[in-house]
C-alpha cells in the first residue's frame, strides 16, 4: 500500500514538469552551414521572336489574291499571296512546247546516225554522211539542252508568283492588297515566328567572366520562378550602360509573347564559401540592427535561447550569408522567433536538419 503511494506521488511530481514543458514556445531550429555562395541580380528583358520575316515577291507583277489575314497562324510551306501568273502560264506552254520540239528532232538525228552505221561507212553510204549526222545528233543535243534550261526557268519564275511561308509562324501585319502592283523587295506581309522565343537581358558587365555551366537564370512566371536555359552571351559591351546581351531559350512552361517585357533573376557562383542561415531566421530592426535567436540545449529536452547580433553579406534562393557573428554548427531559431526573449526557455516544435 505504501509502494501504491510512492508511485501516485512520484507521477503527481513529474506532471507539473511534463506541464510546464509543454507550455514553452515552440520553435524550429536549423543548423548554421557553410556552403557556396551565390550572387543574385534582378534583370528586365524583353521577349523577342527568333524569325521575323518581311515577306515580299521575288518577281514583279498584280496582286491577285491574298490568302492570309492579320493574325492568321500558317505553316510552312503555306501559300500566302499570289500574283497574276496568266503571261507566264502561256510563256512556260511555249517553252515546254519547244522543248518537246527539239526532244523528237534528237530522237529522228539518233535514229538517222544507227541507219547510217548499220549500213557501215565506206561500202553503201559515205564516211562524211555518218560524220554530218553524228554532227546533227550533237546539235540536237546541245538545242534540247538549251531549251530545257529555258523551260526550267520560265518554271521557276512562274514559281515565284507564289510567296510561301518559310516557317510556322502568326501574320502579324498585311502591307498591300488586291489589285496592287508590287515590284521584288516591297514589303507585302510581316511573319513572326511565336514557337522559338528568345528572352534578351541587359546584364551588367561585371558578370560576363562570372556565368559559367553552373549560373542559373529563373524567369519570373506570376509568383513562381521558372528555369531558363543560357543560350547565348553577346561579347559586345554597350558603352553608355556597360551591359551585355544575355540571351535566353523561353522556358515551356512560361506563356510569352513577342514584344513582351519579362523579369529574371541570373544566380552566378562568386567562388567564394561562408556562413549561411534561412532568410527566417533573421530578425531587422527600425534602427538597422540585424539579429538572430541562437538556441543552446537545456534540461528535459528544452533549449536556452539569446539573441545575437550578425553582419549579413549577400542573400540568394531564400539564403543569406552571414559574414560576422556566427559560427558553424550553432542552432539558430528559424520558425517561432517573434516573441521570444533573452534567456528562456524553449521546445522543440519540429527540427529542421539541413
């Protein structure tokens, strides 16, 4: 019966403990790690089309029918304009006309030279006939050859009364229409390439030796940053601004369109490795001051806490780094920290391990 009350009273003793304890704040902690450092820069850009083509007629000639609207999408190889092609129509029946005219003289200039040397020369024709139809035959060769090329070129020119999409892309613009004459080089339409976008950035000059495989640059997409892909860096320096063309490959999941302004932040290595903590675990006052909570183990699973003013040095991907007032493997307070105070007691809520 005794031993009954010794264990009662020994509970009842613990409870106000157990009580207390789990009145204590509660906190989340994270370990002060070194790792590289990574310099940010916030970059304005604007969204630009790969191919952008004034499309125009390679002949001159009357504006016979337009095919495409502003706004329209088309593909490759897709009639945009025509041009009146009737005369050339006629010019290319008379070529292939021609042609076919000096194919049948071969063929007869062939067929008189195989006589003439089945009968053989010297006995029942003469040497010099065989020779004046092996002369026919080579003259008629070299005619055909002529008015093939002819007829090839008339073909081509009738081609090009045809202006086609050289790429999929949107019309943007419509400059003539119906019944217009235009001469080669008059601009008839604007086609913009909307699939393949590239993202152009004005970067300070500083960090053109500094972008190496390992930079990143995130595309601002609402709140949400999203990877772009580095494709090309333009070694020419604007002189006025000290910038250089940083070019980017749009990312999939980003909706853009050309002439749109675009954000995004370039992370590129300083080469350099220091102290860093959670960009919560800083604590700024009106007066400029910058602390953080450093937590020290306690009794019964608790933790001691004080504050610590630090000097802070570069901030990237929901880092900062901390240049003084740290040091390596300290605890500091990253979730629970707003009402804390010097030198109580706290619990853990959920521990971060990084």
């Amino acid at each position: 019966m005794k031993s009954l009350q010794g264990v009662v009273l020994f509970l009842c003793s613990l409870f106000p403990v157990l009580t207390a304890a789990q009145d204590l704040p509660g906190v989340q902690l994270e370990t002060v790690s070194s790792e590289d450092i990574v310099q940010e820069v916030t970059l304005n850009g604007t969204v630009n089309a790969l191919r952008v083509s004034g499309m125009s007629a390679a002949v001159a000639g009357l504006l016979d029918e337009v095919r495409v609207e502003t706004g329209d999408r088309v593909d490759r190889g897709d009639v945009l304009v025509e041009l009146d092609d009737e005369l050339v129509t006629w010019e290319l029946a008379a070529a292939r006309a021609e042609a076919e005219e000096a194919r049948s003289r071969l063929e007869e200039a062939r067929r008189r030279l195989r006589e003439a040397r089945s009968v053989g020369a010297g006995r029942n024709i003469a040497a010099t006939e065989v020779s004046a139809r092996e002369s026919e035959v080579a003259a008629s060769e070299a005619t055909l050859a002529r008015l093939e090329a002819a007829r090839r070129q008339v073909e081509v020119r009738a081609g090009r009364h045809r202006v086609t999409a050289p790429f999929d892309g949107v019309v943007s613009q419509r400059s003539r229409d119906l019944g217009e004459w235009v001469t080669p080089g008059d601009q008839l339409l604007t086609l913009v390439d909307t699939d393949n976008l590239r993202l152009d950035f004005q970067v300070p000059q500083s960090f053109y030796k500094r972008i190496d495989d390992n930079s990143r640059l995130l595309v601002q997409d609402d709140q949400a940053l999203s990877s772009a892909t580095i494709d090309v860096l333009v070694p020419v320096n604007d002189p006025q601004s000290r910038t250089f063309l940083l070019r980017a490959i749009k990312p999939e999941s980003v909706k853009l369109l050309p002439g749109m302004s675009v954000q995004a932040v370039l992370r590129v290595t300083t080469g350099e490795r220091g102290l860093t903590v959670s960009r919560d675990a800083i604590n700024r006052y009106p007066e400029g001051r910058t602390t953080v909570w450093i937590a020290e183990p306690g009794d019964e699973d608790t933790w001691t806490v004080s504050e610590k003013r630090v000097r802070l040095g570069t901030g990237f991907e929901g880092r900062v780094e901390v240049t003084s007032g740290l040091e390596s493997d300290q605890q500091v307070v990253v979730r629970g920290n707003e009402s804390l105070s010097e030198g109580i007691s706290v619990r853990i809520a959920e521990r971060e391990s990084r």
